[in-house]
C-alpha cells in the first residue's frame, strides 16, 4: 500500500525541507540549500567517512534527541522545585529496604 501525502514543507534552521512520504518506512526528503552550505556538508561527509543522508540523518535525530532530553530536564526540575526534599543513600536504602 502506498501512501501519497501532497507536500509538506518544513522550515529546519535556514533551509527549506519537502518530505514526501511513500509508505513502508520508505521516505524520502529533498532539502534545498545554497551551494556554499551543500559544499559544506559534501566536505564534512567527505571528512568523517560518511555520505550526505548520513550526514543530514543524524543531524536532525540528533537536534530531536537534545530538544527532548531538554523537555525531560524541565519536566523534572519542575518536579524538583514543587517537591525538593532530597535523601542520603543511606536514607533511599533505608525507604526503600535495601540492605
């Protein structure tokens, strides 16, 4: 089964990103860029053994994971500062019956 999804246009920094979604983990994206940031990438692939959709692939997982990991970080010092009542590990054993 394919799905067709008509474009969807993302804006990822300065550049512009068109996803087109074939269906069965198969995407494909096309990014538009100047040739001064596509030589850019090119020579940082070039550098570190890698290929461009390698490249751009762990780019933006990686940019996802950090804002993530940003969300979880706020989510749990907003815990913290509602309840900061801290314990020794001496006490957590103790809470917790561990020997």
């Amino acid at each position: 089964m394919i799905i067709r999804m008509s474009y969807i246009v993302l804006r990822f920094l300065l550049m512009c990103i068109t996803m087109y979604y074939r269906g069965d983990d198969d995407m494909s994206i096309s990014i538009r860029m100047n040739e001064k940031e596509l030589e850019l990438i090119k020579k940082y692939a070039e550098l570190n053994g890698s290929t461009v959709s390698e490249v751009m692939r762990k780019a933006i997982l990686e940019k996802i994971e950090d804002e993530f990991d940003i969300f979880l970080y706020e989510k749990a010092f907003k815990a913290y500062e509602q309840n900061s009542k801290t314990y020794t590990i001496e006490e957590a054993k103790s809470l917790l019956g561990i020997k």
